[in-house]
C-alpha cells in the first residue's frame, strides 16, 4: 500500500523501505529517492512560506499541478509500496496530505506510515 511520511521517522523505517522524497530539498544522506512531479513547484512553496497565499489556495494550486499527472504512471514507476517523504510531522498542514487525497481519488489506497 502507498504511504506517506517525513524525514524524521526515515531512521526508523526498516533498512531498504521505498522511500520517496517529495521535498523541493532533500536533505543529505536520504536513503530513497525523489520524485520532482510531486514536488510542490518553487513558486507556489515561495508564496505559501511568504503568506501571499493560505492554505486553502495552496492546496488548490498544488492539486491543480497534481491533476495533470496519471497516478498510476507514478505508481508503477516508484511501486505501490512507496513512501512518500517530505518534512512536517503529523498534525501540521503539509503538501503530502493532498497528495494522499489525489492518489484515493484515483483509486489508490494510501495512509500515513504507522498508523
């Protein structure tokens, strides 16, 4: 099944997990590896990180770039035991948790790692 998570729970994975990253930076001696059509674009993160957008126009834009993908292309290419990575922990707004919605409006089934 696909799932999500950040790059602080990557240590406690178990040793070749398939992950993913899908931060715009990934930090140095991540084991996994990116995906850049996940990656929110520069501009849109610039302008969510300086508050010329709110979350809600965040995730419209964000969900605009992902409408223009095939998500089963992105699952057969990283495999449906993926996990996609970024940086913010459980119970803060992130780009991952509207990719999830993307993914279970395209029929595939995701969760956050653990739970």
């Amino acid at each position: 099944m696909l799932q999500t998570s950040y790059f602080a729970k990557v240590k406690g994975m178990p040793k070749g997990s398939n992950v993913v990253s899908i931060a715009r930076k990934t930090p140095e001696g991540f084991p996994g590896t990116s995906c850049e059509a996940l990656m929110p674009s520069s501009k849109l993160l610039w302008a969510f990180k300086q508050g010329e957008i709110n979350e809600a126009q965040y995730r419209l834009e964000y969900r605009a770039q992902l409408d223009k993908l095939d998500a089963a292309l992105i699952v057969a290419q990283y495999g449906k035991d993926a996990i996609f990575i970024c940086y913010e922990g459980i119970g803060k707004f992130c780009h991952r948790h509207v990719l999830s919605e993307w993914f279970r409006d395209n029929g595939f089934e995701i969760k956050e790692y653990g739970t």
